[in-house]
C-alpha cells in the first residue's frame, strides 16, 4: 500500500507575492512547491505525477493575486421620490454657447454629498451635473433642446425658485411614489383656490396625458409627488390640493394662473395599457 501524505498551505496576505527563499523544511506550515529535491525527501515512494511535472510554484503564486475591483462610489441615478428636499435659485441660464443651453443653480443640502454626473430633479427634470462649486454653494447642469420643447424650464428666469432633489439611494425611505424624471409634457394651471390653509390647483393637458391621471392616483408636478382628487375629462383638467407644509416647501404655489407646470404621469399606466395593447391579456385566455 502507498503511504498517503497530508500537505497543508498556509499564506499570511493572498495580496503579497510568496518568497520562496523564506520557505523552508523547519517552517512546517508551508509545502516547498518550487524545490522537487524536498519532495523526494518527503514522500516516499514518490508520486508518478511528479516525475513528469514541472515546478508548478509559479502558476500557483500568480493565481494567488486578487483581482483589483473598483466600486463606484456613485449614487443610484434613475430614480427619485417626488419628495422635494429642497428649493433652489437660478442664479444663471441661458446659451453659453450658440448651441448650449446651461443652468447655474444656488443650493445648499443638494450640494452636501454631490458629485460630477449625479443626477438631480430639477422641477421634476432629471438633470446632469456638469460642474459644482461647494464654495459658492452653485452647481450647473445642462439642457438638451428636446429638454427645453419637452419641459417648463424655458420659461424660468434669473431668480426663480426651483424644486430640488437627489437620486434615490437604496437607504432611502420611499415617502412619495417612482419618479423617473422623464417629464411626459406640462399643463397649464387654470385654478389657485384657497380652502382654509390647504390650496386648491386646477391643471389643464392634453388629452395624450389626462388618460393615464386618475382620481386617486399618483402624478409628478413640476417633480413634487402628488395625489391628483378630481379628473374632468371634458375640460380636460384635474386638481389637487396642497397642504400647508407642502406650499411653504415647493415652487407650485409660487406660480400663478396661466403659467406652465412639469407634467410626469404614473409609469405603471403605461406599463399597463402596454401589455393590453400587445396581446398580453388575450394571450393568457387563451392558454
């Protein structure tokens, strides 16, 4: 019968290349791969596959190497709450150059952890950050001419208030509903209605849009979470009603009738009026 022999490996960093100058017989912890010599003092009767085998010591130490992994230290940037943090200034906008339009934004709590390539809500528009100053308490973004068609943004100035908010983080609490920042188009506010400290606001669309806004339901107003009360198809408007604490900390009440809101409908109607359109629920019937 062959004597069986136990080896053992031990390595004190897999991220340190091993010496083998620093193994030796007396330290029995490691198994001395690159001297075959040893092994023959070792083991008795020697192994077949040795005597056909190369020194194997340096295949075996390069796997040791762990691969070097980077981890982006960048936030989660598709997805926002239409909780709005925070109420920002534009301290400049307008084309830096014939065909580049740029915002200059005054902020404080957006600017605590930001960084080159997050996106930020800008009155529910998800924005790139192109540049920031912490000193300044400033950062810039640029807009895209489909954003300026798309959007109400074309019609802010120098010293309006916008709404502000960060990507949502995986630690985040979800107090408002999926924003996605992609605004669907704008209405126009037709009603302020004071009812004791709440406010009353009539919005009127398009009938592309109001099909997918439903009395109970979820909408993005200029990037604020709402629920919308009423839907009115034939005058192609709905309302919803802000309380006290939301109007002293969003831009919506700021504005006045005639004026243009960002508009972003719930994802989930789209979602649903896909499947009916594909076939999806004819198919399941019929299975």
């Amino acid at each position: 019968m062959e004597q069986m022999a136990t080896i053992s490996f031990s390595f004190a960093s897999p991220s340190k290349t091993l010496n083998p100058s620093s193994i030796s017989p007396q330290n029995p912890t490691f198994f001395h791969l690159c001297n075959p010599q040893h092994l023959k003092t070792t083991l008795s009767p020697q192994p077949l596959f040795l005597k056909s085998t190369p020194p194997i010591s340096h295949l075996f130490i390069r796997s040791l190497k762990t691969p070097q992994c980077r981890i982006s230290s960048t936030p989660i940037t598709s997805l926002f709450t239409g909780i709005v943090e925070e109420m920002g200034q534009i301290k400049q906008l307008g084309y830096t150059q014939p065909d580049s339009f740029s915002m200059i934004i005054q902020a404080k709590l957006i600017l605590d952890d930001i960084n080159l390539g997050d996106s930020i809500s800008v009155n529910g528009t998800c924005l790139t950050v192109a540049d920031f100053d912490a000193q300044k308490l400033e950062f810039s973004v640029g807009l895209a001419p489909e954003t300026l068609r798309k959007t109400s943004l074309i019609e802010l100035e120098k010293g309006s208030l916008v709404n502000l908010e960060r990507a949502l983080r995986p630690s985040t609490r979800m107090g408002g509903h999926f924003v996605q920042g992609h605004v669907d188009g704008t209405g126009e506010i037709v009603e302020l209605k004071p009812e004791g400290d709440s406010l009353w606001v009539k919005v009127k669309t398009g009938k592309e849009l109001l099909r997918y806004i439903v009395p109970k339901g979820f909408i993005a107003v200029d990037g604020t979470s709402l629920t919308v009360v009423d839907v009115s198809d034939e005058e192609e408007c709905f309302n919803f009603m802000l309380v006290a604490y939301t109007q002293q900390n969003v831009v919506i009440p700021m504005k006045k009738v005639g004026q243009k809101v960002n508009l972003e409908v719930d994802i989930l109607g789209k979602y649903v009026e896909r499947l009916l359109s594909s076939g999806f629920v004819d198919s399941i019937k019929s299975s």
